[in-house]
C-alpha cells in the first residue's frame, strides 16, 4: 500500500512527501512501513515500543538520539527503525526545503565505506553525500557493530556523531550487539556512545 498523506492532501504535499522519501535512501523493501499497520508481536515488541515513544516527540519537534539493540537476528530493529524515518517525514515535510534530506538512513559498512573513499580520494560527491550525512535532520544508521571499525575512520565517524549532538540533529543507531559492547574500542568507543546517549 500506499503512505498515507496528510488530511490536507494536495499535489504538493504529496510532492514534498514523496521527494522526502526519495532522499533519505530508504530501502525499498520498507518504504511504506507505518507504526499503524505493523503487526507487533513478542519478537519485534521492544524495538516498536521504543519508536511509539520517540515519536510522540514529533509534533513538539524534539530533538532526540536512540540507541535500539537487541542480540537476536531478525527481530524487527530495521523495520522499527525504517518506521521512524517514515513517520518522522510524514509529520515534519513541511520543514523540507526539497533539496537537503529531512531524514537519512544508512547502514555502518556502507558509511565506513564512504568515509574512507572520501578520506583516499577527496570527491566532491562523497563529501557532499557526507555534509548530507551530518546536516539531516534525523539520521538512522542501522547495522553498527555489524564489524569493527579502524581508528582513522573512528576518528571520521566520531565528527559525524558530534557534529550532529553539538547541533541537536537525532540520531538513532540500530544494533546486533549491546549498548555496551558498542562502547569498546573495537566499535564505536564510550567517546562516540556518550553523543548518543545523553
């Protein structure tokens, strides 16, 4: 099925809406996941009610961060958190300038990836797909600790976390592995997770 639009509905919201959704680098498979016709059962109950209560912050357009782990494969953290971006974009496109993401989903590897091609080889597009990365209101980024993390892209990780806590931008990291493994320094480093967790 389709989003729904708002009750408001004209061309242009829907434009807005749609373009939003195009931007934020959604994966197809959830692109029209909602909260209302998620089926929640006892595999999937942790991670959703912890996205009902982020976004009862939206309309008063709260500023938050959210670590959502869980060690069990398959339990519903990507969907839940795919959710999130959605409903975050169907109640905020009226802050969408049609240009610059309103919200960003990535996973870590690809991240890591895109740090360390713009750390070799300086492209403008890969920096531009970073400052995107930064600037997003809301950026979800699934997969972290999905493997371990060299210092030099930390390093770069680290300025994107901070970046983004200095300027009350949300964040929210989806993971297979504990909020407190992530803070090793094989991961993400008790550095980066007090950015996230405060």
């Amino acid at each position: 099925g389709k989003l729904p639009m708002p009750e408001t509905e004209t061309c242009h919201h829907r434009l807005r809406i749609e373009e939003a959704m195009k931007l934020s680098n959604m994966p197809e498979i959830y692109k029209n996941a909602l909260y209302a016709t998620a089926v929640i059962d006892s595999d999937n109950a942790e991670p959703m009610e912890r996205i009902k209560y982020i976004m009862s912050g939206f309309e008063r357009k709260e500023y938050f961060n959210a670590v959502i782990t869980g060690e069990v494969c398959g339990t519903g953290k990507t969907h839940a958190a795919c959710i999130l971006i959605n409903e975050y974009i169907i109640k905020r496109y009226g802050d969408f300038d049609m240009e610059s993401p309103l919200a960003v989903y990535t996973d870590m590897t690809s991240l890591m990836y895109r740090i360390k091609r713009n750390i070799d080889h300086k492209d403008p597009e890969l920096a531009s797909y970073i400052d995107g990365i930064v600037e997003a209101p809301l950026l979800v980024i699934d997969d972290v600790g999905a493997s371990r993390i060299s210092d030099y892209v930390r390093d770069e990780a680290f300025y994107i976390f901070n970046e983004r806590y200095m300027n009350k931008r949300s964040t929210v990291i989806v993971s297979n592995i504990s909020a407190k493994q992530l803070q090793s320094e094989n991961y993400l480093t008790q550095r980066i997770m007090s950015r996230l967790t405060q």
